[in-house]
C-alpha cells in the first residue's frame, strides 16, 4: 500500500494535536499558537496534495482510484468494531480544498485577530475544527465520520460563541448546536439502524462495505413492517444529519445566528467547509441514496434522492428570498450560503455526485472570498456591519473592492468568466433535464434571478456612492438599525476596533494577500468543469474526460446555458435599476425595493418569522414539557408516595388512639414497661452520633470477627 | 486450593480505615484527611492489581473464596467477580478518592465524615462481591447508614427530611425484595446467586417457589410474578425508575457535593448492577412477561427525568436529574437484551452489544457524574455554597482553565464523541434499536434534552456577562488541577480506546445474554 494511503491519518492528525498543544500552553503565548496552527495546516495541504497527486496518478495508470486502510477498534461481543479512513477521489478533492482554504483563512486571522485578547484560544479552536473537518473526509467508517462530524458542531459551537461575554453570541452558539443535533439525532438512529441491517459501518471493505454492492441490494431487498424499503429509510435519516448541518430547510435557522462568530470563522465553518460537510456527507454515501428498485433504472431517482432535491431546491429559494431584505453584510452572505447550499443539494438530487460537488468546491472558494472580503470591509469600517452605514468603500478599499466583486460575480454566475457560472449551470441543466419534475429547475432559475438581484444591491450599497459612516450618524442609526444587525457592533469591534474611528482604511496585507489568491480561484476554477472539457466531473465519476467543443450543442445544453445567462444579467439589472443607478444619499432613508411593499420586506427581513414560528411551537413545546416533567415531579409521583406515607402514619395514629382509650387492659404495666424500655433506649439516643457510630463500628468488629472465625471453620 | 483472599481483604480496607480515623478523632484535621485518602488510594491499588491480575477469557467467578457460614441453614460466605464486579469494584475505587477530595474542607466532625466514608466504601465493595445472597443483603442494607447519617448531619438546611426520605424509601424497597428472596429460599434452601441462576435456566425455580407458597388464591404465573416484582422493586427504587425516583433529586442535592458524588457514581451502580447480577438471571421470564411496561418506565425515566432537569435551576438537581436519565439508558439496554431470548442467532450480535453497552455506560456515567459534582463542590467551595443557575454568569473570563475542564466533563456527559460518554450511548442505541425500535427511538429524544440543559449550564454560568461579585473568582490551583488530570485524562482514554473496559468485561457481556438464552 502507498504510503499516502497508509499515513493519511496525518491530515487531521497534525491539527488537532496542534490545538492539543496550544491548549496546554500558556495563554499568552501567540506566536507559539499561530505557528503551531499555520504550520499543521499547511503540512496538511502538502499531504493532501500529494495524496490528490497519487490519486491522479493512479488514475492515469487506469489502477482503481479508491484506496483505504481499516483498523479495529474495540471488540463487543465476537465481533470488532472497525474503523478506517479511504482515499479517495472525493476525499481528495475535499482535503486539498479544505485545507488550502483553511490554511489561508488561518493566515487571514492573524491579522483580523491581531488584538484579540483570546488569540491563542482562537487558533486553538480552528485548529481543532480543521482536524475533525478533515476526518470527516478521510472516515472510511459512518461511525468515524459522525464522530468527528460531532467534534466539527463542537468547534463550531465553541467559535461561534467564541465572544462569550455579549449574550447574543452565547445564544447563537448554543442555538446552532442544538439545531444541528436536532438532524443528528436522526442521523445517529440511522446509524444504529444501518449497523443492525449490513452488519458493518465501514464505507469500503473488499466487497463488505455498506457501499458496495452486495450490502446495498441487500438492504433494498428489505423492506420496513410500514412498507418502506430499508435503504430508503436509513438514507432518509442520514440525510437528517445532512439537512441539520448544512443549513437546510427547515433546519436553516442557526446558520444566520452563528455569524456572531469572528468573521474568519463565518468564511471557513459558516460558509466554505462545515456547512458543506452536509453535502459532503450525502456525496459520500451516494451508492446508498441512490439505490433503487426500479426495473429501468436510469430512468427513475430513489425516494431519498428526491426528497433531497426538494428540500435542496427549497432551500436554494428560500434562502435567496430571505437574503434579498436583509441589511447585516454577514446575514446576507449567510442567506446566500443557505441559499447556495440548497443548490449543491439539488445538484447531488438531479445530477449526482460531481454536480453537486463541483458547485461546493466552486462556492467554497468564492464564498469564503465574500466572507474575508465582508471580513475587511467590517475590519475597515471598525466593526460596522450593517451595509445602510457603508458606501463609496470602492475607492478606500480598492483590493478589498476589486477581490469582492470577482467573488460576487462567481456567486450570481456570471456567464463565462467566472466560476459559479460553470457550476451553477451544470445543476440548472440536471435539473432541467430531471425526469420527475420541473419545478426545481424554475425554482432554482428564479433563486439565481434574486442571487444576482440581492449581490448587486450589496455592492452597490457598501461600494458605491459616498460613506455614510459618520461616527455620530454611525452612533444614531445604530438605534434605529433592524433587530437582528444590533449588537453585531460591540463583538466585531472587539476585535477590530483599534483604528481611530470613522475612516475606513484598506486592511493589511496578510488580510489582502488571502483575498486575491482566493479570487484568482473563484475566476479559474470553472474552466475545471466547464461542458467542453469536464475534468472535475471525470475526475470524481472516474471516466475519461475529452476536450470536446460539441459538447455546448448536446442535449439541451446552449437554451440552458443561454437562459441563465440572461437570467444573471437581468437580476444584476434590476439590482442596478433599484440600487445603482441613484446613488443611496442617506442611512436612514428607506430600502427602495422595500418602499414597493413595506409589509412583504419586513417580513423577509425577519427572516419570514421562521424563529419566531420555532419559538411559538418547538421551543414553547419543550419548556412546557419540562414544566410537566417537574410538576408530575413534585405532585404526582412524590405526592402518591406522600399519600402512602400519610396513610400508613394515620393507620399508626388510629392505632395509638385506640390503644390508649379502647384498650385499658394493661395498660399501666404497659406503661411501665415502655418507660424502663424508654429509659434503656434513651441512654442510647442521647443524639450523639459519634455514640451511635461507636455503637455501630463496635458492632462492626464483633461481626468480623465473627465472621473471619466461621469462616476458619 | 489455598489462594490470597484478596475480595476480603479489598473489603477490609476501607474498614480498618474507618476504625483507624475513628480512633484518632477529629483532633487533627489534616492528618484524618490524609489518612482517609490513604486507604482509599490503597483500595484503588488493590482493585488494580485486580485489574491486572483478572483472567479476560476465564468464564464464571475470579478470586472466589468460599467458605461455610451457617451449615445450618445452608449459608455460606461466597465472594467472587467477574468482569462486571470488577469494573464496579474499580469505579467505586476511583470514585471514593474523588468524593473525599470534593469534601476536603468539612470541618465538622471530620473524622466521623471520613470514616463514614470510608465505611460506605466498604458496604458498596461487599455488594459488588458478594455471590450469597445473605450477605450480599446485608451489605446492601448496611450501606443505608453511613449514607443516611451523611446526608443528615452534614448535608443541607433539608436534609433531616431527605435522609429520612431516602432510608424509608429504600427499606421499603429492600424488605420488598427480602420477601421474595425468603419465599425463594423456603422453596430452594439456597442463598447462592449461581445456584439460583442453574435452577431459573432449567426452569426449577418458580414451579418450585409457588409450590411451596401454595397460595391457592394466585395462579402460578401471578404468585411468580409477585415474587419477581418484589425484588423488582427493591431494584427500581434503587436504580432509580420513574416513578420510583423522588427520593433522588431531594436526596443528591441536600447531601454535602462529596456524598453525592459517591452516591451518585457508586451507589446508584448498586440498582443496576442488582438487575444484571439478580434479576436477568433468576426472573427473565416474569421479566419478559412484562417487557411492554417495563420498556414504557426505561423510556419514560430517560425522557421524563432530561424534561425535568431542563426545569431546573439548581445546579445539583439538574444534575441529579441528569444522572436518572443516564441511567435511564442502562434500564433501556438490559430490558432490550431481555427482548429477545430465543435462539435468533441474528439477534445475539445486538445483544452483545446492548449488554457491553450498558456496562460501558454505568462506568462512564460513574465518572462523569462523579467529575461533574467535583466541579460543583469545588464552585460551591469559592463561592460560599451558591449553586443556583442564575447566580452565575460569564465566569469564563475569571475562571478560564476552570470553564475548560468543566466544559470537557460537561460535554462527556453530553456523549460528545471522543469523551466516553460516547461508546456507552452508541452500544446501548446500536443494539437495542433492533431489539426494541421504537422505545429506542423516543428515548433518542433524551440525548437532545441533554444537550439543551448541558448547553444552558454552560450560557448560564460561564457565558454572558461577568457579574461584578465574582470579578476575584479564583481559578483553580495547581493542586486541583493536577488531582483533576487523572479524571479528564480518564475520559479522553476511553473515549478514543473504549477497549480499555471492553476488553475486560466483553467476555462477561457475552456469557450473560447467553444464559438468558435458555429459558
């Protein structure tokens, strides 16, 4: 076995014992944290560039591309419990993404955290969440996977709620973690359920993995006592897990809250790598989602592929909707993720694993672009992040300007040139071309109308025009700002806040330097998967991959294509036509899309009261819940032992009465008797306990002696 | 064959501390302590050579020593353990040490304290040991003193009640069960658990039991079951099943922080282990009769208990609450392995794993609880008994390396995979799914719950806004954090490699859902 293969385990190992050792250190020590973080990483990003060499080696010498390496793990019963880690294609393609991203928003952070009293614990944290992020790759095992997929929602609640002093993020941390166990809760009954029919919970195992082809058609020749076919089942309670961490409806509403995190968090969990573990997931164990009964089988797509298209296809829209009324620079990128993320799901529901794969490496590196971008922008603007108090940043911040429209521009798909372009469209035309229904195809065409239509009104409102940050004006809006944008203020300027307030200035240059390399991919990465030359899909489906012009005329290819290309221009129109073509004068005055219908945007600015619907019922649910629980608690259960204690003491009382005025005969000698016996036992219980205690370890050495002497017999 | 009475002697330990402090009065307050600690520490060495020493694939009984008691009646001193004894030898072992370091500055009667302590120790090592059951009761029975006298004279303003409550609740479950262990006696003139288990598997026993009783108004079936719910009883309170319980949370959170966390990670194993060790053996039938509404109380005592310790707002209630629901889990595996007794040979490998579960699980909750409460008392030492959730708030920016160390314990006790809170909830869920899927299931809710109280201590106390009484909070000294490490250290070795126990009790696991396969 290649040494790659056997060692890979090193990849999120370093990592994490980096985190381990800058949790041991002193607190105080920065440069040691940083390094030791920076440096596991980017040992990391070399191992996974030669691990995705030799998976591309072994590609072109027409060998199996999949490799992995098991190992036991404990034994209950006669059976061990094994785990394992593969490489490959698929896990090649994250590693390199994962850690290359992360290892340039590690470096990002060093200057974006540079003042932050907590600096060593914040790359403490990444560093961990970076190990768990990777095994969740390399896992051969479903068990291995869920439990770093679990230490990945640790860190990610840990980050988000990494200013734990301002309340809201400590709300918003915790909310994200109960939100996604919510889905795992699901996803771990899944497993158990999966592990009882297939017998292992390894991916991959000579023929005995649960993705290969003998336990999937056993699992689909099973079916349920309710009629469903087992493989559906568990593939529909994995996806649980998937819908709870990548932030799909109805499962969506953390994601938002967790941008109280330090920005460079939002860019690496919140939007390129944890929230795409979902997906990840779902691609991972795509034999099992996928597998079906039906006769013609390249016709039809398996019920858990098709709720996965639905809910992805929802998401995409919903997300988008909602992004359109939002004022918050983070809380639109975080729509726009869930929003994204939808499409990834959609793409993996109609087109399969490359589709939506290609979309989430493409939206990893755009995305964390915007973030970084929405990043300097806050760092700028000393922790400002409501975009009403923004504009003209173009000319301050021109690297900051220039890297994030390349990033907007790949997120609305811009035709040809840029990343999110290829991508997106291969999804559109899958689904185009779905044979179950149409609808995701429109919705998702209508969802990226409104992404180019929501991008363009972000940048024109922070870029165009002239600031509107005035100290005193930023200080009076603040007041007046939506619910949600309050108290972003105090946490971001914690740690940005050591600029004289007021001018915004372009970031340093271990911020900028990030910015431009991940713009440079945001633009080239696309040529990786565009139809004429479909590399990135041939790569992950391991067929060969032509260069092929032709490919543009085939099947539908250039209406689709054409299509949503005007589509992208006419939602960055409109976003012009409302926006950009009267400059914004004031932060006061009202949105102007918002002045069509007051009613509609404030509902969309509040999210379309999805917290307040979860707060009404769920959350209403569970407290009532708990209240019960502890009034049957205090009443039912204590008070029935109360009343057989009651009883029992009345029966005593009776007795007594009955004794003294029924029951004459005796009595005085009774009474004498009870009173010497009194007098005895009050010699006893003099309340002394150390009498008593005396008494019994007396008693104690009589009996083992006692003891010791029979036992000699 | 004349071997070392090394289960004696282990017991004898903790005794001869006891007479030892005792003796020495609580004149010198340090050197009590010390010594107290000493013989737990030796204990712990004892039960480690146990460890060591303990044959993983031997069937039945290791060290057993036997001896005739009282020819007369047929009793006999008979001790011995298997994997299960001897995990629940080394939790309490581990347990005791923390339970007195939690009770380090009690400055009343000290010597009684430790000696009660140390007592108590000695009870809970002879229950975990004893295969007659003669003496195994009176350990049992014996344990209630120093616990109650623990919880009354050192514990909270109500602690006079609680104890009491504790006492009588668990007498009237004890004399419950002594009923039924006399009726079997009458029919079988035996005491000895083994020989009781070959009679339930050849089917003796109960013909047996209602033949002598000859109650001509019950059926059989009916006087069997009497008889099963007698002990059955004694087991619930103890444990504790819902609606059995409400002695728990009065009685953990009125005890001074150190008893509770020896109540907690070592007596409460007692309930459990009584079910593995008694009743799985002698009334699996009767136990398979009512399996429907014994699964309702498992799901109902994990459900029920994660609600109402969400209602909380004393940090030792939430806790104890907590510790119901963990246990919760246990009933939840032992009653899914009593599910299925015939020969399904598919069924075994879930079995297996619902048994090693539920083994796993009695020993992590043992230290987690017991971790938990250590870090209570220890904030209740700093700021003078406050524990109420809403006292608190942002101690993390004063008390970082204590917020940390408390947040691993807290999270183990959440099941966060790579602590061991983890592999026991996994084995337990792995196999009971299949054996008893939809009490599964809805007891899966109580892993939600969990997190949601968990995750609210943490907001509540550590997270926020830092009040201004607690600006000069201490953290914790180097002395604490090093006599924590092994306990943490602990956590994380058996959440990564669980083989640590599994090795050790799997062999047990294995032959105990074998025998309940010949009814």
């Amino acid at each position: 076995m290649n040494w790659i293969v056997r060692n890979l385990w090193l990849v999120p190992a370093l990592p994490i014992l980096a985190a381990g050792i800058s949790a041991l250190a002193k607190r105080k020590s920065r440069v040691l944290a940083a390094s030791l973080a920076i440096g596991s990483m980017a040992i990391s990003f070399l191992l996974s560039v030669c691990a995705f060499a030799h998976v591309l080696l072994l590609r072109s010498s027409g060998q199996p591309t999949l490799q992995f390496f098991n190992f036991r793990w404990f034994q209950f019963g006669n059976e061990w419990l094994s785990l394992g880690w593969v490489l490959d294609p698929l896990t090649a393609v994250m590693l390199v993404m994962v850690t290359f991203v992360g290892l340039l928003i590690f470096i990002y952070s060093v200057g974006y955290m540079a003042h932050d009293d907590n600096f060593m614990r914040f790359f403490c944290f990444l560093a961990l969440f970076a190990g768990a992020m990777l095994g969740v790759i390399i896992s051969n095992s479903l068990l291995l996977l869920f439990m770093c997929w679990e230490i990945v929602g640790l860190t990610s609640y840990l980050l988000i709620g990494f200013w734990y002093s301002n309340p809201k993020a400590a709300a918003a941390g915790k909310k994200a973690f109960i939100v996604t166990r919510i889905g795992d809760i699901p996803f771990f009954l899944g497993i158990a359920w999966l592990y009882a029919q297939s017998g292992t919970l390894l991916f991959y195992n000579n023929g005995a993995g649960f993705l290969e082809h003998s336990a999937i058609s056993h699992l689909l020749a099973q079916t349920t006592a309710t009629g469903i076919c087992v493989a559906t089942g568990i593939a529909i309670l994995i996806f649980c897990g998937a819908v709870g961490k990548s932030g799909q409806f109805p499962l969506h509403v953390w994601l938002p809250d967790a941008m109280e995190g330090p920005t460079p968090v939002s860019a690496l969990i919140h939007a390129a790598t944890m929230v795409a573990a979902g997906v990840f997931l779902v691609a991972r164990v795509y034999p099992l989602m996928s597998a079906h009964t039906g006769i013609a089988a390249a016709l039809t797509t398996s019920t858990a592929l098709q709720a996965v298209t639905w809910i992805g296809s929802i998401t995409a829209l919903l997300g988008a909707v909602i992004a359109v009324a939002q004022f918050d620079i983070k809380r639109i990128l975080a729509y726009s993720t869930i929003s994204q993320l939808g499409y990834m799901m959609m793409g993996l529901g109609v087109g399969g694993v490359s589709v939506g794969m290609f979309h989430l490496i493409t939206h990893a590196f755009f995305k964390s672009l915007l973030f970084l971008g929405a990043g300097s922008v806050i760092h700028g603007c000393s922790g400002e992040q409501d975009i009403r108090h923004m504009g003209g940043l173009g000319k301050l911040m021109p690297i900051t300007f220039v890297t994030y429209a390349v990033g907007m521009l790949a997120l609305c798909g811009f035709p040809f040139f840029f990343s999110g372009f290829w991508s997106k469209d291969e999804i559109l035309h899958a689904a185009h071309t779905w044979n179950i229904s149409q609808a995701p195809y429109y919705m998702g065409a209508f969802a990226a109308l409104l992404t180019a239509f929501y991008m363009s009104r972000q940048v024109f409102y922070v870029f165009a025009g002239s600031s509107r940050t005035t100290e005193a004006g930023a200080e009076l809006a603040h007041g007046l700002a939506a619910p949600d944008a309050a108290g972003h203020h105090a946490s971001d300027h914690d740690a940005a806040g050591h600029h004289a307030p007021g001018t915004p200035h372009e970031s340093p240059s271990v911020m900028t330097i990030p910015l431009m390399i991940l713009a440079a991919f945001a633009l080239l990465l696309g040529f990786l998967g565009t139809p004429a030359w479909p590399w990135f899909q041939s790569f992950l489906d391991g067929t060969p991959a032509p260069v092929n012009f032709g490919a543009f005329s085939s099947g539908g290819m250039i209406p689709v294509m054409l299509s949503s290309s005007v589509i992208v221009l006419l939602g960055l129109g409109i976003g012009w036509w409302f926006y950009g073509r009267k400059p914004i004068k004031s932060a006061d005055a009202p949105d102007n899309l918002g002045r069509l219908s007051p009613s509609i945007f404030s509902a969309l600015g509040a999210a379309l009261y999805f917290d307040a619907f979860y707060g009404a019922t769920f959350v209403k649910l569970t407290t009532v819940l708990a209240r019960v629980s502890d009034w049957l608690d205090r009443w039912v259960w204590n008070g029935a032992v109360q009343t057989v204690t009651y009883t029992i003491f009345g029966f005593a009382h009776l007795d007594n009465f009955l004794d003294r005025h029924v029951v004459n005969s005796g009595f005085d000698e009774g009474c004498n008797s009870v009173s010497r016996g009194g007098k005895l036992l009050s010699m006893l219980q003099a309340g002394r306990v150390q009498g008593y205690l005396k008494i019994v370890a007396g008693a104690l050495i009589v009996f083992t002696i006692l003891l010791l002497w029979k036992a000699r017999i | 064959m004349i071997t070392f009475p090394w289960i004696t002697t282990l017991t004898m330990v903790p005794v001869v501390g006891a007479i030892v402090l005792l003796a020495l009065g609580s004149r010198n307050k340090v050197l009590v302590r010390w010594i107290a600690l000493a013989f737990s520490i030796f204990a712990l060495i004892l039960t480690l050579v146990l460890w060591h020493k303990f044959n993983t694939v031997a069937d039945g009984f290791q060290f057993q020593e036997l001896h005739a008691w009282v020819p007369s009646l047929n009793i006999e001193y008979r001790v011995g353990i298997d994997g299960l004894g001897l995990l629940m030898l080394l939790l309490t072992s581990i347990v005791v040490p923390i339970g007195m370091l939690a009770s380090w500055q009690i400055q009343q009667r000290v010597s009684l304290y430790f000696a009660l302590v140390l007592f108590l120790q000695a009870c809970i090592f002879g229950t975990f040991t004893a295969l007659n059951f003669f003496h195994w009761f009176i350990f049992w029975e014996l344990s209630l003193i120093p616990a109650f006298f623990l919880i009354k004279l050192w514990g909270g303003s109500k602690s006079a009640k609680a104890a009491m409550q504790f006492l009588i609740y668990t007498m009237v479950g004890s004399i419950a069960m002594l009923m039924s262990f006399l009726a079997i006696y009458l029919a079988t003139r035996t005491f000895d658990f083994t020989e009781l288990a070959h009679l339930a598997q050849s089917g003796q026993l109960m013909p047996a039991v209602v033949s002598t009783l000859g109650w001509r108004l019950f059926t059989p079936e009916h006087t069997a079951m009497l008889i099963f719910f007698g002990a059955f009883l004694g087991f619930a309170v103890k444990v504790p099943l819902i609606p059995f319980h409400t002695w728990l949370p009065a009685a953990y959170s009125e005890a001074p922080t150190g008893t509770t966390i020896i109540l907690t990670g070592a007596m409460s194993k007692m309930g459990l282990y009584g079910f593995l060790r008694i009743l799985l053996p002698l009334f699996g039938p009767q136990m398979q009769h009512v399996l429907t509404p014994l699964l309702w109380l498992a799901v109902a005592t994990v459900v029920l208990s994660a609600y109402a310790a969400l209602a909380q707002t004393d940090l030792k209630r939430i806790f104890a609450y907590s510790s119901i629901n963990h246990l919760g889990y246990c009933m939840l595996g032992i009653f899914a392995v009593v599910k299925f007794t015939g020969g399904d040979a598919g069924l075994t490998s879930e079995k297996f794993a619902a048994m090693n579960g539920v083994f796993v699980q009695m020993f992590n909750h043992g230290l987690t609880a017991a971790t938990v409460f250590w870090f209570i008392a220890m904030l209740e030492k700093r700021t003078g008994g406050l524990r109420g959730l809403h006292d608190f708030g942002g101690l993390r920016k004063v008390v970082p390396v204590f917020t940390g160390l408390m947040g691993i314990a807290l999270f183990s006790s959440l099941g966060l995979p790579g602590l061991n809170g983890f592999i026991g909830e996994f084995l337990i869920f792995k196999g009971s799914f299949p054996l008893v899927t939809w009490a599964t299931s809805i007891s899966a809710l109580g892993l939600l719950i969990t997190a949601i109280f968990i995750l609210g201590v943490l907001q509540r106390v550590f997270y926020g806004s830092l009040g201004e009484k607690w600006v000069h909070l201490p953290d914790l000294t180097l002395g604490e954090r090093l006599t924590l490490v092994p306990a943490i250290g602990l956590m994380f070795a058996l959440g990564l490699y669980p083989q640590l126990i599994l090795g050790v009790v799997n062999h047990t696991a294995i032959q105990m859902a074998l025998n309940l396969r010949n009814f």
